[in-house]
C-alpha cells in the first residue's frame, strides 16, 4: 500500500470500455511519481460500481484524485466524498445532482450515439457504426479495436443513480473538466452545462468522446494541473 506525498490517481471508466483505455495516460503519471490505478467494474449495477471504487480506495495508502470518463462521472460523483478524495477530474463526463439520473441528463442534450445501440440479452451493446460517434477521430484500426474489445451496460444502468445531497462529491471537492467540443456521445453543451453548475475548471479539446485516446497529451495536462493544486492545499 502506498504512502506516497503524491495523490495517488485512480481512473474510471465509462460504458463500452474498461480500465483499459485509459493506456495513454497512465505511464505519463506513473512516470511523475503518481500511484495509478484503473477501476475495473462490471456496469452491472451503479450502486455496485460506486462500491468497487471506494473498496479501489482502500487499497491506497495517499490521497486520491479520482479521473471519471462519460459514465465515470457518475461513479466518482458518488464514491468521491470519500474524506481521502480531494479532487476530481471528469473526461467529456455526465455528473449527476441530486435524484438525478445519468438518463435524464442524456434526455436534455440527445447525441448521435444512441440511434447505433442494440439492446439484447438485458445489456446495451453498441453497432459497428456507433464508432464513428464514439471515437470518430481514432484511426480506423483503433476504432476496430474499440469495437472488438467494449463491453456493454446493463440496459437500465443510467436509470440507476439518485442520490441525496450528501452524495455528490463536487458539490465539496475541487473539479477539473476535459470537455469535448466534437463529441457526439455525450453532447458537448452538456458538458458545458455540467463543468458550468459544478464550477470545474474547464480545458475544451477539439476531440470524440475519447479525448484520452485521440489526444491524450491534453488529458495528462489536466490531470497534472490537478494533481499540483492539491498538492498546494
């Protein structure tokens, strides 16, 4: 268990992925003196993922700024009041307020994304053409690679959240926001609505839903500039 000055940096990742993809990122903290971890939950259940995050938690010994991707957001939300989280960074993330849902977030900013989703076996599974609105700025053999390897939500996972006001860390906690400008699966006005009513620290890259994979120099910035003003408290 790490007793490191440094934050340790814990990531969490969004639907049709896992810890994974955040690959790009990773070396570059770790070469900084950062404990990194990804957290690898099911998208079984919201209340069980949250659960996985704060049992990552516990398995450092420093503090933690927490990294959530898309649906990521939601769970470090949750799991970021956590007294050792004292930062958090959302990449083209959803970020739920109180008896809010993921879906109802959705519901105010449509993207293309969900017109290239199939619902079988109780679980949302993205079509090969859902790529391109995916991660459209990704080589064609990246997206390939994206496709072969997502894994797919429980159907009714964004209609899982609701949480009480002593549930919603950046309520609390400083926040940064990456908000992507091309991405057509969470919409970019709402993450600018979002990064706006949680006062974060906004940095806009010209990227797809997966800024960490398309431009991942911009994402370690952040993180960086996160990790330094923490580190000043």
């Amino acid at each position: 268990m790490s007793t490191s000055s440094k934050p340790t940096i814990v990531f969490c990742h969004g639907i049709w992925a896992d810890g994974s993809c955040f690959s790009k990122v990773i070396p570059a903290l770790q070469a900084d003196g950062h404990e990194v971890i990804a957290v690898q939950y099911g998208l079984d259940s919201y209340e069980e993922d949250v659960a996985t995050v704060k049992r990552t938690l516990n398995r450092v010994g420093s503090t933690v700024i927490l990294v959530g991707h898309s649906y990521g957001g939601a769970t470090i939300t949750a799991a970021g009041i956590d007294e050792r989280v004292v930062g958090l960074v959302y990449i083209a993330a959803v970020a739920p307020d109180v008896g809010e849902t993921v879906q109802d977030q959705l519901a105010k900013y449509p993207s293309d994304i969900f017109n290239h989703v199939e619902a079988a076996d109780g679980r949302a599974w993205m079509l090969p053409s859902g790529t391109k609105f995916f991660a459209g700025d990704l080589s064609e053999e990246e997206q390939k690679l994206v496709w072969a390897t997502h894994y797919a939500p429980v159907a009714d996972l964004f209609h899982q959240q609701k949480l009480s006001a002593d549930e919603i860390a950046w309520k609390s906690k400083p926040s940064w926001y990456v908000l992507a400008t091309q991405d057509h699966t969470v919409h970019p006005d709402l993450q600018r609505w979002v990064s706006k009513r949680m006062n974060a620290t906004v940095t806009e890259v010209e990227s797809s839903h997966v800024p960490m994979l398309s431009q991942p120099d911009v994402v370690i910035d952040v993180i960086r500039k996160a990790a330094a003003a923490v580190e000043r408290r």
